[in-house]
C-alpha cells in the first residue's frame, strides 16, 4: 500500500473534463471508400505509424485493416468533437494517431503543431475503442490542464 507522503498527490485541483467526442461509424462506408480511393483514402487518414500497422493488418487479414482504418477514422473524429475544433487547422486526420501503449491501450499521439496548441489549453486525453462487424466506435475524454 502507498501513503500518501510516499507518494504526494499534484498540487492544485484535480483535473476536470474539458471536452467528450464520440465517433460512431459504419464500417462498409470506410470499406467502399477504400474501394473507391484505394491507398489514398487510408494516406488521408492515417498517420505515418499508423499506415504501417494498417498495411501489416490488412496483409494478414483484409477484413482487419478495415476495422483497423475504422476506429482510426472514428477516433480522429472523436478527439476533434471533445477538442471542440473539428476538422480544421490545427486538427488534421494525420496529426492524431491511436497507437499503443506498452500494455496494449490506445494512446493518442499528436504532431508538434497540434501538440503544442492542445498543451496550451487541455490536459490528459484517454481514449476507448471498438469495432463490430459492421459498425466500429470511439470514445475520447480530454481534461482540463493543470
């Protein structure tokens, strides 16, 4: 057990939430997308990290890097509706990837330019994801700063 002079707690308030987004999507519209645009679709979309995994899923398993390219999509939606931004400068599809922490959870990474207006304004962002056969969702909470 930790006490609490072992461990002290950050000074000042807790955090608060500062903005909620929430992405639901069909997964046959990224599909058809994908079907219509090819490659590009998902380069539009996805991050630099996150087209490797995309093309190592779908090589494994096409069906996969559907899902996968899905909750990308649903999540890049998700965190511009909790940031209150949308889909406009600093916020790109490209500048927000889902990558994963050694433990397997989803972390959002930002680029720099992004990165440097959302320190300015919000804390911690925690971020919840899932795909279905056909639908694929996005949950994303950001806090407020310190």
């Amino acid at each position: 057990m930790t006490t609490q002079s072992s461990n002290p707690l950050p000074e000042g308030p807790a955090p608060a939430i500062a903005g909620i987004g929430m992405d639901l999507i069909r997964v046959d519209r990224i599909a058809r997308a994908l079907e219509r645009h090819g490659d590009r679709f998902a380069e539009k979309i996805l991050g630099p990290q996150e087209i490797l995994k995309f093309q190592a899923r779908r090589k494994r398993d096409p069906r996969r890097g559907v899902l996968f390219l899905a909750t990308r999509f649903a999540v890049k939606e998700a965190f511009s509706k909790a940031i209150g931004l949308g889909m406009r400068m600093p916020m790109t599809w490209r500048r927000v990837q889902t990558l994963n922490a050694p433990s397997g959870r989803p972390i959002l990474v930002l680029a720099p330019e992004l990165q440097a207006w959302y320190d300015t304004r919000f804390g911690a962002a925690h971020v919840s994801l899932t795909d279905e056969s056909d639908m694929a969702a996005a949950y994303v909470v950001v806090e407020t700063r310190r």
